[in-house]
C-alpha cells in the first residue's frame, strides 16, 4: 500500500461523524455525543546498499477516538455537558504536586 493509499484511508475516516454521534432523542430531548479524536501516521524506507535484495518500506497510521462529553438540547436550548474523566484529573493533581516540590527544593535548597 503506497503513502496516499494510507492518506486516502484515513482522510476517509475522519468526519464530523467520528467527533459528533448520531443524535439520540427521547423525553423531548435531544442527545448528541462529543468526542475528541487523534490522528497520527508514519512511514519509512531503507536501503542497506550491499545486494539488491536489501529494501524495506513500510508505512501506517490511526485514530483514537475518547468521548469528552455531550450536547444536550431541549425546549430551553442547547449545553455542553462535559464527561470528567477522574484518572486524568488525579494525575493533573499529580504533575503540580511534583512540579511544586521541584520548586521549594530549587528555591529553598531542601
């Protein structure tokens, strides 16, 4: 599979629909998902140059999809309603915890 074969596919892939869900309606509501989605791809060639058989090529890429929420819409409008995701929260806690002993040792010496 040649690099715009692989760019095809993915371009293909990516749409509206991959961030926002079909909506779903019930008890005068209407609910539509929201998700953020990654992208990324790569490829390679190589030659070693000492017989003819030495060659490589590869390439590859994807999505990752993780719902981040809900629009919520009603007789009153329409709102975001975020999904808190606690595991990232604990770690974002983790990080500044860390990064502020880093600095009393930098300022203070201890």
């Amino acid at each position: 599979m040649q690099l715009q074969e692989v760019l095809g596919a993915l371009v293909n892939q990516a749409g509206v629909k991959t961030v926002y869900s079909e909506p779903i309606t019930a008890e005068g509501r209407t609910i539509v998902a929201v998700a953020k989605v990654r992208c990324g791809f790569g490829g390679g060639f190589g030659r070693n140059g000492r017989g003819s058989e030495d060659q490589g090529e590869g390439g590859g890429g994807g999505f990752i999809a993780r719902p981040v929420g809900f629009v919520e819409v009603d007789a009153h409008g329409a709102r975001f309603v975020p999904i808190v995701d606690p595991q990232s929260k604990a770690f974002a806690v983790g990080i500044g915890i860390g990064v502020g002993l880093a600095l009393c040792r930098l300022m203070f010496g201890r």
